[in-house]
C-alpha cells in the first residue's frame, strides 16, 4: 500500500519529466517545427497522452475539473475579449506608427500562416489551424493537471506561478534548439537576446495569466479561447506586405499579453470576490443543513433546502430592510457550481 502511494504521489513530477523528454526528442531529433505544421506536433500529441495518464493514476478527473463546467460559452466569449481587445491597440499604434514612417499610405492587411511556402493557402492554412488546436489543447490541459496536482501542496496562486515557470521551460528548450540547429547563426547578438527574452517573458506572463483564468472559472474554455485567438492573430494578420521581423513579432506579442493582463485584473478581482462570497454562502448552507438534519432526523433533502432558502431570504430581508418581509424569495443569479478554491477540492 505504501509503495502504491509512494509511485502516485511521484506521479506528477514523473509527468513533467516525461513531457520535457518528448520535447526534447521533438526539438533536437525528429524537429516537426520544421514541417508544414510549424509545431513540434510530436512532443503536443505525446503530451496530450502523458498528461491524461497520468491523471488518471492520480486520479484526476480533467473532463470534470478542466472541461466539465457549466457556461464554457461565457468563457469563451471573454477569452477572445481579452484577447482581441489588446491586439486592437497593438495593431492600431503599430498602423499609426508605420503612417508617420511613411512605409506605405494605404492600410495593407496580410493573412497567411506561418508555415506558407507558395502551396494552396487553405490546405495550409487547414493544417496550421490542425496544429495550432492540438498545441493549445495541450498546453491547457498539462496547465489544468499542473495546477490540480500541486495545489493541495502549494496552494493555489503558488500553483499558478509555478506551472508558468514550468511553460516557460518547455520554450526555453525550443529556444536551445533553435541555437544549436544554427537559427541564430547570421542574427546579431542583440537580436537574438530580444528574441530570447521577449518569447520567454511573454510565455511567462500568459502562463500565469491562463493560470488565473482557470482560477476564478475552474476551468480550462476562457484560456483556450484567449491562447487560440492571441496566436493564430499575431501568426498570421500583419500590417505590411511581409512579416515583420521575430524580434519585434515576439515584442508584440509581449506588449499584447502585458495589456490584457492589466485589463483581465479588474475582471479577476471581481470574479474572485464573487468566488468567495458563494463559496461561504455554501459553507453555511452545508452547515445549516446539516444542523437542521440532525435536529430533525426525518427532514428531506428538499425540505431542508426550503427551509434554508427561507431563512437566508428573511436574514437577507432585514439586513437590507430592517425588517421581515414574507413571501419574498431569494434570487440566486449563479448557477450552483463551486469556485474559486473550492474549485480544487472536489471529487
């Protein structure tokens, strides 16, 4: 028995070291960034499996806490709000900047992947879209099982901070590799520490921001919308004819993930104290009930429940009126799921 705790509770670094190997393997041999893909496909399919296996040996259960919640449509929606919204401004003062260098008088927009190399757009594009779902499926999830996995140890916010610098060290493995395949060979010195930097500044950043997401949702839909739309944009929509050189790609992206952190923080206070506030309003239902259960052993569960909601509208009534008012009911406008931290506890 102990031995079996002992292999599920060495499970999770266990994961992580695997999913590093296959990057490895991924970056420095078998090199899929260098396909039509434009990912390291390899390393995100392996992934996707060592992540799910291992959480089920830790038992774990990613369709319940990662995808598994009601309103994934509302995340959704504010994931590519706060995506969209600073890309706006970024390619707004980019526009404003190339007018006033006099680059071109007309606005000029270019869609084309990455990866295009003069065959049919929509057969490359198809595939490049294929790729990107699979890597930010990934990234999402092996984020998801991080956080449930260190949380009991770590808590939550630690959690967050922790599995972004663990994102940030899978980037930083692409960046080795494209040193020693020679990527950086005929770059300036300056240019490559922008490029190093700025990726992995910006990997940072949107890995702790993706991590609160999952906080105050308790689950993985808001990211996965945000991540999908940030990338696919900033690969593939430019304002010139030509892309625009990595350094200041890469830049970009940073300045864009740095705006929408400062607008997603009013947004997560909010959403936190609202959190909070249910999760203790459960607390007390749960004691309540209880409470009333013990005293009156043959009370059912739906009669518990009337009588709680009862009690919580008469106490709500004279705390906002300064005195009882009868036959009013209570408006709960959320729907009963748990949040915040309570969000990691359940089975």
């Amino acid at each position: 028995m102990k031995n079996k705790r002992e292999r599920i509770k060495n499970a999770l670094p266990i994961s992580v070291i695997a999913v590093f190997v296959a990057q490895i393997i991924d970056v420095f041999f078998i090199r899929c960034d260098e396909t039509i893909f434009g990912d390291v496909i390899f390393a995100r399919i392996a992934g996707i499996i060592i992540t799910f296996i291992a959480a089920k040996k830790l038992g774990i259960r990613l369709k319940k806490r990662c995808l598994g919640r009601y309103g994934w449509y509302f995340e959704l929606f504010y994931g590519i709000a706060f995506s969209v919204a600073p890309m706006l401004v970024v390619y707004a003062a980019e526009l404003v900047y190339f007018k006033i260098k006099g680059y071109y008088s007309d606005l000029y927009i270019s869609f084309y992947p990455p990866t295009t190399e003069g065959g049919s757009l929509a057969a490359e594009l198809a595939l490049y879209i294929f790729a990107l779902l699979i890597n930010v499926f990934f990234k999402e999830i092996f984020r998801g099982f991080l956080l449930n996995g260190l949380y009991k140890k770590y808590g939550s916010k630690k959690s967050i901070y922790i599995q972004g610098f663990i994102g940030t060290l899978l980037s930083l493995v692409l960046m080795v590799g494209m040193a020693v395949h020679g990527v950086f060979s005929e770059r300036e010195t300056v240019d490559v520490a922008i490029i190093i930097t700025a990726s992995l500044v910006s990997t940072f950043i949107s890995s702790v921001k993706w991590g609160f997401y999952y906080k105050v949702n308790g689950s993985i839909w808001m990211a996965m919308a945000d991540h999908f739309v940030n990338s696919f944009v900033m690969t593939c929509i430019y304002l010139s004819p030509d892309r625009l050189p990595d350094k200041w790609l890469l830049v970009k992206s940073l300045v864009v993930q740095v705006i929408s952190c400062i607008i997603f923080i009013p947004f997560y206070y909010r959403r936190d104290r609202v959190n909070a506030e249910y999760a203790k309003e459960m607390k007390t239902r749960r004691e309540v009930l209880s409470a009333m259960n013990e005293s009156t052993p043959d009370l059912n569960e739906k009669s518990a429940s009337d009588n709680f909601m009862m009690m919580m509208n008469e106490t709500n009534q004279n705390r906002k009126f300064g005195e009882s008012k009868n036959n009013e009911i209570l408006d709960f406008d959320r729907n009963p799921k748990e949040y915040s931290n309570s969000f990691f506890e359940d089975a």
